[in-house]
C-alpha cells in the first residue's frame, strides 16, 4: 500500500507539471494573439503608454515572449515554477491582490458548498436509488428513474435561476412574512443567495443546486448496482442463512453496491467544484468558480494558471484517496 | 468596465424632474430625514478603495463615502462647491490657487493639508506607482517627467526610471495652500478636482498603499469597519473625525454582487435597502413592483456607432449620414432594453450645462432621405457586407443585431457581426485602428464639464478618437473654449465644435442610458447626486 | 437481535416424528416478460434423517429452483410459488408467516451453493460471516461467535483456522471456499442440509475430498441431504435415493442401485449411457439428442418426447402420466418404463 | 459540470479505477456470441417503446439540424424591433424574440450547432480515444504510461473550468472550437474505458489463439480485441452525445459558448432566461427542444446498456 501511494505521488508530478504547462501556454497564447489584459482596466479612455507599461510589468506580463507570437515562453514557465514550488508566489491578479489570498478568500465558500452538496446528493441519492432498486420497476422505481433522467437533462443554470426565483424570492418573502417562522429558515435558508449573515444556511439551498445533477446520478448508480447485487449469489446466502431482511440489505447488499457510488462521489469532488462555476453566479457566492471564470475572462493568466493548478491537485489526492478507499471498501483489489 | 466617472451638473430643466422623482432630494443643508440605522446597498467587487487606485463605479461608490475632496456637486444643480476648499482660484486658467479650510484630519489624525493633496496626487501621477487615476493628471505640468515610456515599444528592455518622482507643477505654497500649474489652460479645472482621482491620502496609506487598499484610512464622513471582505461585503461605519456635516446612516452596509441579476433577487427578498442599478430585463417588472419607490434620470453614459474613417467605404460623410438614418432607434431601446435608454440626438449629455437637442440632424430614422444620401454619395459598394464590431461577452451583440437588420431593411445592405473579441482585445483593435467596419464604443464623463464629451473622442491624435477623426477647425474651437475666461464663457466655442460633429457625423451617436435606482421600504429619503450618482451618506432610513 | 435462541419446537404443529423433509407436487412459476414459465411443475419427493437424496437433472431442469423454494430464497419476482406443500417434521413452511420461516432457514434445513466465490460476500472476512450466524441467530458477543467460527473451520478441515478465519474469500483456494461454506451451513446443526451443485466448480480430486467430507458430517450428524447435481458419477457414490427431474418435473425416483442397474425412464437411461466407461473404451459416447426445452413453450404430450427414441404417438398427443409405480420403491413417468427397462 | 462523470458512471461500474467487474463481461466465445449479443440487443430494443420514442425524436431533431427548410419556410434572420417578444399565435406557433425574430424557425435553425457540436466533438472522442486506449491497453509498458499521463492531465482539469478556461483563452467561439474543447476534456473518459475492456479482453483465449496462430498485432486489436470494447463504448458514446448538447447551452450561459448572431439552444436559453418570469415561453421553448433532446440520449444509452449487457437480461 504505502508504495503504491508512494508510486501514485510520483505520478503526480508529470501530470501537475503537464497542467501548468498547458495553462501557461494557452494563457501566454492569448496575451500573444489578443493582447495585453491590461489594456481592458482602462476601457473606453485610453491610457498613457507609461502607465499601461508601468501596470503591465507590475503585474508580471511584461516578459517579452509574450509579444512574440507562438513563443512557448520557456523562461517564463521557469520563473513561474520556481515562484510557485519555492516560494509559494502564485503572482498577483489585475487589481494586485496575492493569488494565494484570493484562493484563501474563496475556497471556504466554495468548500462549504461542496460540503453541502456532497451530502445532499450523497444521503438523497442512495436512499432514492435503494428505494428504486429494492423495487425494481415499482412505481418508486419509475419516479426516480424517470426524476434522475429529467434533472440530469436540464442545463444546471436553468435549474438554478429558476430556484432562485421560486424558491428563494417568492416563497422565501412569504415565509419571512411569517413571524413564527425562525430567522435562520426565513432569510438564511431562503434567501435569494449567499448572505454573509448566514454564511451556512444561506449557502444549503445553493448547494442542493450545485449537488442535483450528481445527486441524480449517484440515485442512477445506487439503483443499478443495488440492481446487480441484489441477484448476486452471497446475497442468497445470506438469505439462506436465515438473516432478517434488514440485515440481508443493509449489510450484505448496500455494502457492495456502494463501492461504485462512493468512487463516483469522490471523483465527482472535481466535477462539482467545477459546476460550482455556475452556482456561484446565481446564487452570488464569492467562491473559487467564481474566481476562475471572472479571470478567464479578464484574461488574468497568473490567476487562472495558480488556481487551476490548485485545483489539478485537490482533484488529483481526491481521486487517489478515493482509490485507497476503494482498496479499503473492496478487500480484493490491493494496491501493490 | 464602461466606467462611469463623474456626474454632471444637472441643468435647470432637469432639477424639476428630480425634485418630483425622489421626492425633494436632499442636499446637506436640508434637514430632511432623520440619522440613524443601517443602510444596506447593493455594489459589484470594487478594483481599489484607494482614491488613486479605484476608476470603476463600484470602487467609487465606497471611496465617496470614505474620503472626501476639494470641491463636491449640489445634488440638485450639480454646481461645483468648495467641499475641503476655502477657494479655487485662476486668472489665466492656467495656474491655479487652491486654499484649504483647517481643522480636517484623516481616520488616523494625520492633518488633511496641501501635503496630503500634493503627495496623493504625485502618487498617482508617477508611473511605476502604476496607479489607474494617474491617467486623470494628465493636464498637470510636468507629468511626461513622471511617467517614462519603454523606448522599444514592448521591447525586451524595461522602462527606464522616470526622470522626476514629482510632478513640477504641485507647489506648497503654506500648510493650507498649494498652487497647480497645467500644462495648457483649462477652463473647467475646478469641476475635475471634485473625482475621487483627486481626493487626498494619509502619509501612513501612501506608505503602505496595499494595507490601504484593504484597510482604507479615509477623512471623509465614513469609515470601514474591519477590512475590505473581498467579493462578500464592505461595511462602513459614521467616522468621529469628519468635521463637515455628518452623514445620515449610521452604518453602510455594501454587500457585493458578481451578478446583478443575483443581486436583484437579493433585492426582492428584502436583503437590500439600495440598488443603484436594476437589470436590463428585469427593468419593467421592477417598474410595475416598486413604482415609487424606483428613481430615474436621464443619466450620461454615451453609447455611440463609431465609423473607421481610415477606410475609403466611410471617408464620404453621405454615407455616414445614411447609416444613421436607417436606424431606429427607439425601437431597439424598447425592444431590447426595455425602454433603459434614452435615444441620443447630440453629442453631449442632455444633462450637461450648455447642451441642445437635435445637434444631430440625421438621428432620426428616416429611410426615404437615407436612400437619397446613399445615392448621392455613389451607393454602397455592391456585394460588400457591412462589418458591425462589438465586444464579447457584454449583451451588446442583441442591439448591434437590430442596428445591422435595421441598415439592411432600410439601405439593401448586408451585414456580419464581429462580436467574438474580449474587452481587452476590442480595445488594442480601437487603439491600433484595425476595425474593418462600424464599431460599438461607450464613453462616460470624466467631470462635468462639456469639454469632457468632446475633445477626447473627436480631438485630432486625442486618446480616444478612435475613429481616426481629425478636422482643424474643431480644434480650433476647442482650444478657444478651454482658455475661456470661465466655465460659463466656454460654453459657446464648445457648441460650436458641436455642431462640426453633428454634420460631419464621426460616429452615430445611439443612446444615453437612464439611470434606474431601486429603494426599500425601509428608506425615508432616496438622495441621487447628480454627478455622484447615489449618495448613501444623504440617504435617510425610516427610524422606528 | 429477536431470534436469540430460537425454539422452533414452538412451531405450530411440529411433529417430531415426522419426517425431515416432504416436499409434495410443488408448483414453481417465472413470469416473465416473455411468458409464465413453469419452473417446477409437481415434484415431490422426501427426505429421511440421516438420508442422502439425490436431485438429478440436466441444467435448467428446475432442480436448483426446487432447492431455493424449499430454503424460501426465490427471487420473487419473478419466481412464484403458486402451489403444493413444502414439509419439515410435518410443518407446511409454505403457510408458515416469513419471520418463523427465517428461523427455519439455516436453523433446520441449510444450503450449500454451487459456487463459494459468488455465494460468499467479497468484502466481508469469512469468520465474520460465520459468527454472523452465531450472533444474529444465538444471541452470542463477538468474541464467543468468532471462537466458533474457528471451531467451524477446524471442523471442516481447514488448516491454520485461526490465522484464516481473518481472511476474505477470495483468498482462499476454491475447495477451501467450499469448505468455508459447508462450515457456515452447519454451523447451526441443521437436520436437512441442500447441497446445490457443491462440487461442480472443482477439481475432480478436490470434488472427492469435498465429498468425503460431507458423507462424514453427514453420518456425524444423521443430517438429511439433498444433493442436487447433474453428475451421476457423485451420485453413485454417495445418494441413497434418485430423483430425475425433467422440465420441472420427476420423471423417475428410485434408489441408487435400481436405477443405475435398470432405469425406468428413456431420459435417464440416456443420462447413463452418455456417461464414459472404462470397460466400453473405443466404443462411441451416445448422448441424447436434441436440447432441452425453454419452460417457456413446453411441447405438447410429454416434455420429453422430441428426443425421447421410444416416443409413440400417445406420447405427442397426451401428457406424459404422472409417476407410475415400477416396483414397491420405484416410480417413473414414462408409458413405455417396461420397454425402457426391459431393454437393459 | 457533472454531466459528463455522470455521463461516465451512468455507463455503470466505475470507469475511474477500471477494477471490478468488466463491463460487458467479453465471454470467451468470440464473434459467434458478439453476433447474436448484437442481433439480440436489436430485437430487444425494438420492443422497447422508451428506446423507440427516443429514438424518434433524436431523428425528429437532427432532421431539424440537417433539413431545417423541412420544418419552416420562414427566415429566422426576418426580424424587425417592432414584433418584440410577441406571444405566440397559431400563425407563429412559438411567438416571436426580444429582437422580433420569428422563434419557431429559431428553434428550428438552432438544432443545427447544438446537434453538430455534439455529434462532431463525440466523433473524435469515439475516435481518438478509442484508439489511445487500445494502444494503451494492447501494448501497456511506457505506451500505456505514456498515454495515462496525458489522459491524466486532461482527466484532471475538471470539465466546465477547463471549458471556460480554453475558451476564454481561444478567444474565438465559434462551432469548431467548442466541439474542439469538449473533445479535448472529454477523450481521456472513452479511452479508459476502452483501456479497461482491453486489458480485460486481451488475455482471452481466442486472442491467445489468434496469436499463436500469427495474427498481426493490427488484426488482432481491431479483429479480436476491439469487438469486445465496443458496447461500452457505444453506450458511453450516445450518452455524453446528450451531455453535450446541455454543455454547450451551459457554456453559452457562462459566456463562453457561441454568442448571437449564431442560432443555438444554448444562445435561447440564456438570453432569454431574464425574461422567464415576463415571457416565460421564451425559455419554456427551447428550454423544452434541450431536454428532450438530453434526456432521449441518455434514456437511449440507458436502453443500450439494458440490452447490451448480459447482466440486465
């Protein structure tokens, strides 16, 4: 076990290098074909070439590869890494804030709402999936096959926006007009979008968002694995041994259906993190997605190399610890 | 990013419409609504808190509230008054006397004092400081000596150290007076001073301009609670050191939106006091929602078509005309916007002092003389299409669409749109002149003063005029205005430069946008400053 | 846990004197998209204590759904019992509500499957499902089960039982596993013990070794078994009683050494006769033509007459008869068992 | 967003670790039970009415996006300010836009890039990550090293950031390069798959036969080894053509999909999604057209995988 995680690690290293590569190039490539993101503070009035230069430097696009078309900005890759593995400078954004600290800003409301979001879909979905699978083609079985298949189907903003109108406006100002109702339900839980006042509970219904299209899916997964198990031979014996009902599912069934659903899961942490991008412009929560896509936008490369090489790495131990979890759950696959 | 800078005087006209619209208005010696309470405003991310730093409208949204300048606007005439000045003073508009009232301080203790002006505004103007208001220096002598350019172009050599750290025209003259020299007369000086770019920074801030940012040391009527929470909310709290009149909230609360359709949403459910802005869409539904309680004017941010005169398909001035004429645009306001904006006929925002309607005589859609002008003017090169550019990503793409269906319905010319640059891109294509066809670009007053519309988008080699325009005469015009013995005496030359352009035609002027504000239930008295838009520190709330 | 110490002396009408096992014209169906198949269409048989009862039958026969209808293990649905009598010591477990019949199950009569890999859990260690038995069914602590579970692994002949009963399944080797699971079938001193197939994954060797111990335990414990198989080399060696199934039914049922001295019925005697003999070397294998019939869409007459060598027309036209008597001690389902027989 | 790891579970098993049971569970038994899996699976999806009501409407769809003058005579480029957000009548069924465009013909001529981004980008996948995943099953070694790496690096930028973070930085949105950048996020999925039912395949004894027997390694990976990966595959494949068409309307909300004057769904959606509360038919329309066209993949793949997979009879 400890060499393969040894030997996983070691794998790590040609793939984060490979990510910031690719984000370093592409970032340089659009500085070099559609210019400087500085320019873009400015807007409509255009500045004095020192200034914009002054800026320019500042904030570390100054290098001259990145005027020259196609150049793979080599050197300016080294620097790069060697800011970040040695002194931990991710660089700074167009409005002169650390990376680090933006990073340190938004990760914890983007954490908490992957919190959110993976319980949510972990406890909803399996319970949805063990009631469908334990009846196959019940009508239990019909209305969640046929839930999952329908929220998977709509785009996620569509869902969000449409929460956020019905569920957070409109039934939220008729719930804070109710005196009797708590104030951590009526504006904190039902609030039209994360509120720094309830920095928990007004992020519960974005998170529900956020883990609905893989709550489907992990419901889709429980049910067919439970499906497949529930036919498995050790079932049978179970049965056989004359264990109540209970006990044939919750133990011997729901134990090896899950493998598959916890490995979603775990994988799923990157998927969500990235689907936080959109949650997080409905429902106004300063996270990381946020982050990323506003400097994509505004063409800020230090940022989006620094925080998306961040976020290679989160993915990257999540997928190995959900494979040591899987040894763990599955006692016959051994790492070695 | 279309920023919006300064808000303009308000002329006669309009101070009617905003006494019926926000019920009395309020300036500061009108004892209207009691203090007290916590306002809570809606506001995007600001770039800066610091004055020298922060140019879009969010950033100035806090720096009003925290800092406080030379000169402020009347909220109902928009006319400049000495806010931390005795007196602004000129005689040949080229140097200029400023005398400082006594007794301010900073957060900190530190003096507000001539030194405090002089080293906030040398600190902007010297480039390496890479300050965005350094740009609003630009008519201070001396200012080429601060900023030093890169001798290769992008080259690999970095810009050299400027040759001086201070701009020579500043000097102290004593503790409270200090004397400013431009490079070239200007009549209208005193309004610019009035944009935070100007406001004064505390010796300990300018040290540490980073802590600064985050933790701003303000002297004006408010001052932060705790730090800048970046993208969560800025909260500003009354400050014991503002000697001036005492802003009316105790507490300012901006809570920080990435969306402003999210931002709305948190306005319906009761988690907002102030909107400065309610969004396109949903700009008729809050009108019928909060009625009176949602504040207009007809605001100044410039929305124009700009032609690239540096191509032979536009140099005669009949097409330019015929374009213009084929456009409706009302119909696209109403259609697209919802009614947000008002269709511009000149080039000056009809809220500014000296402007007219109608300078421009080919606004009006009018098919029948656009064809006849096309034709004079030896019709439209058969098979070409019409190239409309705008950038990406900004929503400008729906209007351009109708502009384009309508020149094709009207003139039998077809179009493409080129909407796929960035912001960023867009702008080095405008700067280098590479636009193949008509162009979508904003402009919002740098101060409030006519000149502001003006010589920056029209002036021959002028940083903005990115249609490549350049006509003697205009010039000419201008430079009479800015030496005018006053602001007033400047307005004639101005408006003649004015009508050059409404015949010429450089761009199409398309629309104004109308400011649109929303309020609560919770606010007694709404305060919209003409210039400064939304004056949360003269807002009242309803005291229970 | 309710089933602490389980007297099943308290069944309703247990007769201690009757015997272990009757099963009497058991009806088992499949509905399935494509039709109602009949799975096990009226078998009977019994079961002394003490008795090996062979089930034989071509894959598919119905054999292995007999087994699981009588531990109440059908997968249902699709699998319906929709009549007849399943008796332990003269208890109908078919009435019996599923709380007392749980306590039947590896209580009273206990099951071994044909494939330990699938039949045992993957991610459980085996000692813990064997102390399941002892904690879930006896009320016992962990510690006590686990003692148990090593006694079990010792019983069954398993070497190093202490270090092994941590290991999981697929750790052990596949005449290992087997042994695991007859050690978890008696683990709770059943009376009758199902045995479906338990040799066929294995070597021939180890199918001995497996055997061997079975008859063993079996005597030990004067167990009743029911082995079900398709192999009649096993039988010969260890049934006391044949029962041949054919398309959900009995087709023949006699004792070991009638049968294989004089079979009764054209299917069995083409079972035997495509068995390969030492002494009939060089001479062709002849097996029985055709292939069993989907219990779907039986043919008409006798289920096996499409292959059957001595089929006449009563046979096509009129349902095989049901078992009829050959001697004192022996029944076959056949109009021509003289023929058959008197071929020999 | 999670639409494609679900699309790639939703394949069952975990495509993530490639342990387990391998899908399809290649039998052994060579072309002689692939023939009548197939034939099987045919029979038993025909008779499925969900698979044939999918089935329709994805033919009803892309005969939208390739004959749209099939279904609408009218100009969807007709637009005139004065019609703006006209509700609809019999005459325009689906009313008209915020520009005074006729919606039908919209909705009609908006198949066309929802349906080609999403057939082209899940070509190349098909493609290109079938065939690194049989290289890298077959051979193993530093092939297979090699080739994990660089499916490591795109595997691990999760998908909707890498789309955004491509395209923001391409700069140039248009149908290839949104096909382009959902085809380079999304071929490490396939190829793992087919990596996995490689590996599980190759040690089978008729390829073992057909080796000693002198196949050529060409022969024997697409003659003998590839078969067996196929349902998978396939199954795979018709899902994510669904999870497409929704990434493209997702991308296109985050501003970095096509942008106007292109025709989408995506374009429809997210336009109009402000005015859902006024108008809400101008988001219920093609809001509607998306799902359905989403949700027939999927319930096909689902149908695919039910008939495909040996598990499920």
């Amino acid at each position: 076990m400890g060499r393969y995680v040894i030997r996983r690690l070691l794998q790590f290293i040609p793939t984060v290098l490979g990510t910031m590569f690719l984000l370093h190039y592409m970032t340089s490539l659009a500085i070099q074909f559609s210019g400087n993101p500085v320019r873009a503070l400015f807007g409509d009035r255009t500045p004095p070439p020192a200034l914009l230069e002054a800026i320019t430097e500042r904030l570390g696009y100054g290098d001259p590869c990145l005027s020259q078309k196609g150049n793979w900005c080599i050197g300016l890759f080294g620097d790069r890494l060697q800011s970040v593995f040695f002194h931990f400078d991710f660089g700074i954004n167009l409005r002169q804030r650390e990376v680090t600290d933006l990073v340190a800003d938004a990760l914890p409301f983007t954490l908490k709402l992957l919190v959110i979001a993976i319980l949510f879909e972990a406890v909803v979905g399996i319970a949805a999936g063990v009631l469908a699978g334990l009846r196959g083609g019940s009508f239990t079985d019909y209305l969640v096959k046929i839930s999952t298949v329908f929220i998977i189907s709509v785009p996620i903003f569509v869902l969000g926006v449409v929460v956020r109108e019905f569920v957070g406006v409109k039934f939220g100002n008729v719930l804070r007009g109710q005196d009797w109702i708590p104030d951590v339900i009526s504006t904190g839980m039902f609030s039209p979008g994360f509120k720094p006042d309830y920095p928990f509970a007004s992020l519960i219904i974005p998170g529900m968002v956020l883990g609905a299209v893989s709550l489907a899916t992990t419901a889709r997964l429980t049910r067919t694995s439970i499906m497949e198990n529930i036919r498995a031979d050790y079932v049978r014996t179970a049965k056989a041994k004359g264990l109540t009902n209970k006990r044939v599912i919750g133990v011997h069934t729901l134990r090896n259906s899950l493998i598959p659903v916890i490995t979603f899961l775990g994988v799923d942490i990157g998927a969500a993190m990235a689907g936080a991008v959109v949650t997080e412009t409905i429902f106004n929560v300063p996270g990381i997605g946020r982050l990323v896509t506003m400097s994509a936008r505004t063409g800020e490369s230090s940022v989006v190399v620094g925080v998306v090489t961040m976020l290679v790495l989160v993915v990257l131990v999540a997928n190995l610890l959900v494979d040591l979890l899987y040894a763990v759950l599955d006692p016959r696959i051994r790492y070695e | 990013m279309r920023g919006k800078f300064l808000k303009v005087a308000v002329v006669a006209t309009a101070t009617a419409m905003l006494a019926t619209a926000c019920g009395g208005g309020g300036s500061n010696d009108e004892t209207a609504g009691k203090s007290g309470g916590t306002l809570r405003v809606y506001n995007a991310e600001p770039a800066f808190l610091t004055p020298s730093g922060g140019d879009d409208e969010p950033s100035l949204y806090v720096i009003r509230q925290l800092y406080r300048g030379l000169v402020k606007y009347n909220a109902q005439t928009s006319a400049v008054e000495n806010d931390l000045a005795e007196s602004v003073e000129s005689t040949d508009q080229k140097l200029w006397t400023i005398k400082l009232k006594s007794g301010y301080t900073f957060d900190n203790g530190e003096p507000v004092n001539a030194d405090a002006f002089i080293r906030s505004w040398n600190f902007a103007a010297y480039s390496p400081n890479a300050q965005n208001n350094g740009y609003f220096m630009k008519r201070i002598a001396g200012i080429k000596d601060v900023q030093s350019t890169d001798p290769d172009g992008d080259g690999p050599e970095k810009a050299p150290e400027p040759k001086a750290k201070e701009l020579a025209g500043l000097k102290k003259v004593d503790d409270l007076t200090f004397t400013v020299e431009l490079e070239a007369p200007f009549s209208g000086f005193p309004t610019t001073i009035g944009y935070p770019g100007f406001f004064p920074m505390a010796e300990a801030c300018v040290a540490d301009i980073a802590k600064c940012n985050e933790t701003p040391i303000g002297n004006g009527p408010y001052k932060i609670d705790g730090n800048w929470q970046h993208n969560v909310a800025i909260n500003l709290v009354r400050s014991d050191s503002w000697k001036g009149d005492a802003g009316k909230p105790d507490r300012i609360e901006y809570r920080i939106f990435a969306d402003v359709d999210a931002g709305y949403a948190a306005f319906q459910g009761g988690e907002l006091d102030v909107m400065y802005t309610v969004p396109p869409a949903r700009y008729k539904e809050a009108k019928a929602t909060y009625g009176d309680r949602m504040f207009e004017l007809a605001g100044d941010s410039f929305t124009y078509v700009g032609f690239p005169l540096y191509m032979d398909e536009f140099k005669d001035k009949k097409v330019r005309q015929a374009l213009s004429l084929a456009i409706d645009r009302q119909s696209i306001i109403d259609a697209v916007f919802d009614g947000r904006f008002a269709p511009a006929s000149s080039f000056v925002a009809p809220s500014f002092e000296g402007a007219r309607p109608d300078v421009c005589k080919y606004c009006q859609k009018d098919v029948e003389k656009a064809k006849q002008l096309l034709a004079e003017a030896g019709g439209w090169p058969a098979g070409k299409k019409l190239t409309l550019w705008a950038n990406a990503g900004a929503g400008h793409d729906q209007w351009l669409q109708a502009v384009g269906d309508q020149i094709k319905a009207a003139l039998n010319i077809d179009y493409e749109l080129k909407v796929n640059l960035q912001f960023a891109e867009y702008l080095e294509t405008a700067d280098k002149k590479k636009f193949t066809g008509p162009f979508r670009l904003g402009w919002g007053p740098d101060y409030p003063f006519m000149e502001t519309f003006l010589y920056p988008l029209y002036g021959t080699g002028a940083g903005s005029n990115n249609s490549g325009y350049s006509n003697a005469q205009f010039d000419e015009l201008m430079k009479a205005g800015d030496s005018a013995a006053s602001m007033q005496a400047a307005i004639p030359s101005y408006q003649q430069a004015e009508d050059i352009l409404g015949e010429e035609l450089p761009v199409i002027p398309m629309w104004w946008r109308k400011e649109a504000a929303i309020y609560s239930e919770n606010v007694d008295q709404f305060v919209w400053n003409a210039v400064a838009d939304a004056d949360y520190g003269a807002t009242s709330l309803k005291q229970n | 846990m309710t089933d602490v110490n389980v007297k099943l002396d308290a069944l309703p009408g247990l007769d201690p004197n009757a015997l272990p096992l009757e099963v009497k014209n058991l009806q088992v169906e499949f509905r399935t998209r494509n039709g109602i198949a009949h799975a096990v269409n009226g078998v009977s048989f019994d079961l002394r204590a003490g008795e090996t009862r062979a089930i034989l039958g071509e894959s598919g026969c119905g054999k292995s759904v007999t087994a699981q209808a009588i531990m109440g293990i059908l997968d249902t649905p699709p699998g319906f019992v929709t009549g007849g009598e399943i008796l332990y010591r003269g208890v109908d477990l078919l009435k019996l509500p599923e709380s007392e019949r749980r306590k039947v199950r590896a209580n009273r009569i206990a099951m071994i499957f044909q494939d330990a890999l699938s039949a045992l859990n993957p991610v459980f260690t085996v000692g813990f499902q064997l102390a399941e038995l002892f904690r879930k069914h006896r009320g016992m602590s962990r510690q006590d089960a686990k003692a148990r579970a090593i006694e079990l692994l010792d019983l069954v002949k398993i070497p190093a039982a202490r270090q092994r009963v941590n290991d999981y399944p697929h750790q052990f080797s596949g005449g290992m596993r087997q042994r695991v699971m007859i050690a978890m079938a008696l683990a709770l001193d059943p009376e009758v013990l199902i045995a479906d197939e338990p040799t066929t994954a294995l070597d021939v060797t180890v199918q001995a070794q497996i055997m061997a111990l079975l008859a063993e335990l079996q005597q030990e414990r004067n167990m009743g078994l029911v082995l079900i198989t398709h192999d009649m080399g096993v039988v010969a060696d260890v049934a006391d009683r044949i029962s041949v199934m054919y398309a959900g039914r009995v087709i023949e049922e006699a004792g070991v050494d009638d049968i294989y001295a004089s079979p009764a019925h054209p299917y069995t005697k083409g079972l035997l006769e495509s068995i390969p003999r030492l002494d009939l070397k060089g001479q062709e294998l002849s097996a029985i033509k055709g292939l069993p019939p989907a219990l779907t869409n039986l043919p008409s007459g006798c289920a096996f007459n499409p292959r059957c060598r001595y089929a006449q027309d009563v046979c096509r036209k009129d349902p095989a008869p049901s078992l009829l008597q050959v001697s004192p001690s022996r029944t076959a389902a056949c109009h021509f068992w003289k023929e058959v027989k008197g071929d020999e | 967003m999670s639409d494609l790891t679900s699309a790639g579970a939703a394949v069952g098993g975990a495509p993530v670790t490639g342990d387990g049971p391998p899908i399809g569970a290649p039998g052994g038994e060579g072309k002689e039970r692939s023939a009548s899996l197939w034939a099987d699976a045919r029979r038993q999806l025909v008779r499925d009415p969900v698979f044939m009501i999918s089935f329709f409407y994805i033919l009803v769809v892309s005969s939208m996006a390739a004959f749209p003058k099939l279904w609408t005579s009218q100009d969807p480029r007709d637009c005139t300010t004065d019609r703006s957000r006209i509700a609809p009548s019999g005459e325009h069924p689906f009313g008209f836009d915020i520009l005074g465009c006729d919606y039908y013909s919209h909705a009609i001529y908006g198949a066309r890039p929802s349906m080609v981004i999403a057939v082209m980008a899940t070509g190349g996948i098909v493609v290109f990550g079938g065939v690194l995943g049989l290289l890298a099953g077959y051979y193993g070694g530093w092939v297979d090293s090699i080739i994990s790496r660089v499916m490591d690096i795109f595997f691990s930028l999760p998908f909707l950031l890498g789309a955004i973070v491509f395209l923001t930085v391409i700069k140039r949105q248009n149908i290839w390069t949104i096909a382009a950048v959902l085809f380079l996020l999304a071929w490490p999925t396939i190829a793992r798959i087919i990596r996995g039912s490689v590996i599980s395949s190759k040690d089978l004894d008729y390829v073992h036969a057909a080796k000693a027997v002198g196949a050529s390694n060409g022969r024997l990976m697409f003659r003998h080894i590839l078969p067996n990966a196929i349902a998978p595959m396939l199954v795979y494949a018709t899902i994510v053509l669904g999870s497409f068409v929704a990434a493209e309307a997702t991308l296109t909300f985050l501003g970095v999909g096509l942008a106007p004057p292109a025709q989408s769904w995506g374009i429809m959606i997210s336009v109009h999604q402000v005015y859902f509360l006024e108008d809400p038919w101008l988001l219920l329309f093609p809001c509607g057209l998306l799902v359905g066209t989403v949700l027939s993949f999927i319930l096909m793949g689902d149908a695919l995988r039910d008939a495909l997979d040996p598990k499920f009879r």
